[in-house]
C-alpha cells in the first residue's frame, strides 16, 4: 500500500498538527512540537534513513520533505514551508510549518 493510499494515523476531526506528528512518528522520525501562534515547528529527533542520507542527503531530505507536505496537503489545516537539514547522525532537522486559513476557518465554525 502506497503512502498515498493508506489512511492518516488520527485523520477526521483530529488537530492537522497531530496528524502530521503522528505520521512522522510512523516513520520513525521520533517528531516533537513547538508551537508559536500560527508557526509550528516539528523537530525530527531521528533520521531512520541515516546511511542513505549521508550517501545523498539532497534527495532523502527533499524525500522527506515532500512526505510532509503531502500528508499537509491531505489532511488541510496545515501548511509545510521547509525542512531544515541537519547532519543526519545528529539528527533534530525541522520542519517549520504554519497553520493555514482553512483550520482558522474551522476552529471559527459554529457547531450545528
């Protein structure tokens, strides 16, 4: 089953932070949060593609990066901007993300 095709670990109602979180931790990038207003940042504690990224870390982060951007693109609320690399030994790349006008638009929705 692709990426694509299978369903987003917490998708519906959920906050489209925790998914996206959710997702990375099921590729076992080990993500963690921090939050500033409408900035998100998610830090990727663990690189599970170490040997390969530092053979072509160009493509396995640019792999990596459209992998969250895709799961934003799914999920709506949530808006991928860049991934910033870092040493893949050491970890701790992030992906700097912002909260997009769609999830505004429905935290301001009125339950009917």
């Amino acid at each position: 089953r692709s990426v694509a095709d299978r369903e987003l670990v917490g998708a519906g109602d959920a906050d489209p932070v925790d998914v996206l979180v959710a997702e990375m931790a099921r590729g076992g990038f080990e993500p963690t949060v921090r939050r500033r207003g409408a900035g998100i940042e998610i830090v990727l504690r663990t690189c599970p593609y170490e040997s390969a990224a530092l053979v072509d870390p160009v493509a396995v982060c640019d792999l990596h990066l459209g992998m969250a951007q895709g799961v934003a693109a799914r999920v709506g609320g949530i808006a991928v901007d860049e991934l910033v690399r870092h040493d893949p030994r050491r970890a701790d790349c992030r992906l700097r993300c912002h909260v997009t006008a769609d999830a505004a638009v429905l935290d301001r929705a009125v339950p009917t």
